[in-house]
C-alpha cells in the first residue's frame, strides 16, 4: 500500500484539465459550422514570457491592471489561449458588424465578424465549464491575448485572442486580487 500526499502541485492534471479544455473549445458549437478558432496551451518558458510581455505593456500604457494579471499568470501552472480568424459568413441580411452587408464587411478585414466572435465566446465558455467541472481555478484574461498577440503565439490570421490561465492551489489567486 502506498500514500501519496497532495500537497504538491500535480502538473500532469493540470496539463491534463488544459487538453481537455481545448477539446471543449474545439468541439463547442459553430455559427454556419464554420470553424475559424484557434487553441494553444502554453505553459513553462513561454508562459513567463507572456507574463514578462503583459508587464512590459502595463508600463507602456500605464495600464496596472496588465501587471496585475502578470502576475496571476505567473502564479499559474498553464493557460489555454482562445482567439479567433476574422471570416464573413456571407448571410444577407446581417449588417450585425454594422456594416449593411458581408460585401462590404469584407472590404474592412480588420472589422470582426460578429459570429466569429461569438463562435470564440462559445469556444471560451465551454472551456471554462471544463477547468469549472474539475474544480480548477481559471479566469478569462484579455490582457493575455494581447501579449500573446504581440509575441505571435498564434497565427497572424488570429487578431481577437483571449487567455484563461489555469491553477491548482489551495487559494484560488485569480480573486481578491490587488492592484498594482
């Protein structure tokens, strides 16, 4: 017989809560069934750079809620990025983009599709259910997403990308948390 003490961070379940999470995302529902989402996990290096990224962007916008983040990030095991492409879905009528049509929604790339973003929402919502089912502590960060932007850990096609990072101790450091 053998004891195993949890005291300990267990990585592996974490990594394990993050696949599954992505799974989640990538399985959510699709508006039109037009899949434009993209997933990653980062985790050790590349998740402190994120974090060192998040810091740097505070600075430059005086934005402290940035550096706040950073270090939540930095108190994580991992985090699932979420971001989505900028696709039209050819429906006439829309005009939801606020343009009067898909037509002339593609003549302004950088302008999101409202169901692209809503696919993206729906992706993050069923990811967190996950990380919530197997009580793991997370939070949707943008300020992620816009380090990971910026360090172009997604494609370049992947303009509108959030992060949820993810944790396993024994207070939950995504809440209560202070300003910087």
């Amino acid at each position: 017989m053998a004891i195993y003490l949890r005291q300990d961070e267990n990585y592996e379940a974490l990594r394990n809560v993050a696949e599954r999470m992505a799974i989640a995302a990538r399985t959510a529902p699709k508006t039109r069934g037009k899949d434009v989402i993209q997933i990653a996990i980062v985790d050790g290096d590349e998740l402190m750079a994120l974090a060192d990224d998040m810091g740097k962007i505070a600075e430059e916008f005086d934005m402290a809620f940035f550096a706040r983040d950073a270090g939540n990030l930095r108190n994580s095991q991992l985090a699932v990025l979420i971001g989505c492409e900028i696709k039209v879905n050819n429906l006439n009528p829309c005009g939801m983009c606020g343009f009067p049509d898909c037509a002339t929604k593609s003549k302004h790339p950088e302008i999101p599709c409202v169901f692209n973003t809503m696919d993206m929402g729906i992706a993050i919502g069923s990811a967190v259910s996950v990380a919530a089912d197997a009580r793991v502590d997370n939070r949707t960060m943008y300020t992620i997403g816009q380090a990971a932007k910026r360090l172009g850990m997604l494609e370049d096609s992947v303009p509108v990308v959030c992060g949820i990072p993810i944790s396993a101790q024994s207070k939950n450091p995504y809440f209560d948390r202070k300003k910087k």
